[in-house]
C-alpha cells in the first residue's frame, strides 16, 4: 500500500494498520500487483479514515482492489479482525 509516492506496508489477509499521517492534504492511496488500483484521499485533521483493501482474480496475479468505507463499517469490520487476532 502507497501513500503518494511512499510504501507504508505490505497488505495481508486479515491484516489491519493504523496509519496517522501529521498535515492535512490531497493525496492518492494506491496499490499494484499485474494492475494498479487507487483512490483519491483528501486527508482533514481529526477524521478518521477506513480502506478495506481485497484481492480480485487476475490473469496471473490478484489484482488489487481498493475503497473507502464509512466509519460505521471500516470500524466494525477493524475491531472484528483485531479481536479475532486476540484469540
């Protein structure tokens, strides 16, 4: 997973990262194998943000797939994975 032209971490099923980023700007979340996949961002202070990252078949490789999700949904789905890690 890249932020602008900086790698911040490998992506792994049921993987979750935190990843505070310290000024407010217009940027582009993005993710490649055989095919890129991207989404725009435009960062605010004191907003919290949600990507649910998924692997969808490709010709050789899966291809990423990328989107924002609401906060209701990207917390839920966040809090699942880490409880489920803690068991």
């Amino acid at each position: 997973l890249h932020l602008g032209d900086s790698m911040l971490c490998r992506v792994k099923n049921k993987s979750t990262f935190e990843i505070k980023i310290n000024e407010e700007m217009r940027t582009t979340l993005w993710a490649r194998t055989e095919a890129r996949s991207e989404v725009p961002l435009d960062v605010r202070f004191g907003h919290t943000y949600y990507l649910r990252c998924a692997v969808q078949m490709g010709a050789f490789v899966g291809q990423p797939f990328l989107e924002l999700v609401d906060r209701s949904t990207g917390k839920f789905e966040y809090d699942a994975i880490v409880a489920g890690k803690k068991k």
